[in-house]
C-alpha cells in the first residue's frame, strides 16, 4: 500500500513544479522505479487516476511508469552485478560484501505539457525533474 504514499508525493511535486514554471495543461507525467523497490505499477494507475481528481491542474492527466533495474556493488572485486538474478551473492567472487546500487528509487522523470501556443495538433514539451523518492 506504499504506492498511494508515492502518488501523494508525485502528484504534490509535480503541481508544485508546473505551478513554478507556470504550467496549465500537463499531459502526462512519467514515474521512473527501482526493480526491487516493491512498488507494483497496477496500485499506481489506480491511485494516480483517484487522486489526481483532486488537482485541477493533473486531472485528466496519463502516467507512465518505467522500470530502473536493480544493480548491486560487490566491495571486494570492485564489479557490479544483477540484483535479481544473483542476490546478495557475488556471482564472480562469491563474496557477501555487497550493496545495492540502485534499483530501489522512485523519481519522477519527465512531464509532457501541451504547449499553449501551438498550431500543430498535439504540440507538447517533455519537461525533466529532479524530483526523486527514496524509501
């Protein structure tokens, strides 16, 4: 139930966002996540279409969600390897000595915003935010 926590989060960064650079019609915004952050993407569309009714300023608005796969460091032979293939484990030393380098992040990546004075049909700008969550 942690993914309504994380669209509280996005949807308030990215009103405050567009609400700074003066943003009126956002799009789509797109949620990058770690391979093993636990978030499960069907809870965050269906949150983020509930809790967005509540911001005039991202109702109506798409989510996107991108996967960031989870990497781990092994502090003995210096090499970085797939988190969920091998675990805690080392695959080429066999050591425990190992941390996880990313995979566990949540961060808004981009908003797609209509550009108000276009005159093509579906002119938008993808705006990148520095906005990021972390566990």
């Amino acid at each position: 139930m942690h993914e309504l926590g994380l669209v509280n989060y996005a949807v308030k960064e990215v009103d405050k966002f567009a609400r700074e650079r003066g943003v009126t019609n956002i799009k789509t915004v797109t949620l990058e996540f770690g391979e093993v952050s636990g978030i499960i993407p069907a809870y965050l569309y269906d949150y983020w279409d509930w809790y967005t009714k509540k911001y005039h300023l991202l109702e109506g608005t798409k989510l996107k969600c991108d996967e960031i796969p989870a990497v781990t460091w092994c502090d003995d032979c210096k090499i970085t390897y797939s988190t969920v293939a091998y675990g805690k484990t080392c695959p080429h030393c066999g050591s425990g000595h190992t941390w996880l380098l990313r995979g566990n992040e949540m961060r808004i990546k981009s908003i797609e915003v209509e550009e108000p004075d276009s005159d093509e049909e579906g002119g938008s700008t993808t705006l990148e935010t520095e906005a990021e969550y972390r566990p």
